[in-house]
C-alpha cells in the first residue's frame, strides 16, 4: 500500500528532476509507484517521530508479546519533514 505525499517547500525548492511537490514517481497509468515508495509502515514511523516518539520503543502487549505499532519494516521519511 503507497500513499501519496506531498513534499515540503524545502524540498521544492532544491534541484530536483520530479514533479515540484512529490516524493515518488508512478507509471504512466499512475498504478504502481516506481521510484522512492511511501509504505503505510513507513507513514506511521514518520508520524511517531514528528510527535517526538520514537517508533522502535513504542510498543503494546497482546498474548503476552510486545509488538512494535510500526511492526518491523517502519522508517522515517525525512523527504517529507520540513
């Protein structure tokens, strides 16, 4: 699952050979990303970090195992941070 991200003006305002305003490039349907792919993981891990959480210890237990809410594959996206 990807999900459209629009990129800070900071970003915008490098040189840079994408669409003014986006983090990835799609295919000519717009279907598949092909370039620099936001997953859902990766979202929440942005998020928890701008809440000034850190992703990999913020945990819930359930069945008596701790499991992380960015489960194994979240990272922080720093092209979409100001």
């Amino acid at each position: 699952m990807c999900l459209v991200v629009v990129a800070s003006a900071a970003a915008v305002a490098q040189e840079d050979t994408r669409e003014p305003g986006m983090i990835y490039a799609t295919d000519e349907f717009g279907f598949k990303v092909v370039e620099n792919a936001v997953y859902i993981h990766d979202l929440h891990a942005t998020i928890l970090h701008l809440l000034g959480l850190d992703h990999e210890k913020v945990t819930y237990r359930y069945s008596g195992r701790d499991f992380r809410l960015t489960d194994v594959a979240g990272n922080v996206v720093k092209e979409i941070m100001v």
